[in-house]
C-alpha cells in the first residue's frame, strides 16, 4: 500500500499574521485520518483525528459553539 504524502491548506481566513493551523484532508477517505499542525512549526507535531472527530470540530466552531470571548 502506497502511503500518500500530506498536502497541507490552510483557511483562507487565514491572514492574521499567522497564528494558523493546517490540515491535510487528502488523507481522510484513503487513510481514515485528517492531519492537523501549526503552521508556524511545519516540522513540529501533527495531530491525527478521524475524518468525523474533525467534521465536528468544524462545525463546532462555526455555530460559534467554543465561546471566543476573553479567556
């Protein structure tokens, strides 16, 4: 089995001078597996979750489901 290489996006809504993270959905349907990382450490750790445990997160976030007022 040939192991394909991530292709890392980040969100367009990404040009807030960089506090970003990156997926790599290319790997969801042949692997089962969407990688996660910062984009300010590309060589650093990548968080691997489901194709479902990353849909949710998604949409959690956008029905505003994880506050997003001061800490």
């Amino acid at each position: 089995m040939t192991v394909k290489a991530p292709r890392w996006t980040k969100s367009s809504y990404s040009n807030n001078g960089g506090d970003c993270v990156e997926v790599a959905t290319n790997l969801a349907a042949p692997h089962g597996i969407v990688p996660v990382r910062d984009s300010k450490n590309p060589h650093g750790p990548v968080l691997r979750t489901t194709p479902t445990a990353f849909t949710t997160f998604v949409t959690g976030v956008k029905s505003g489901g994880f506050g997003g007022g001061p800490a």
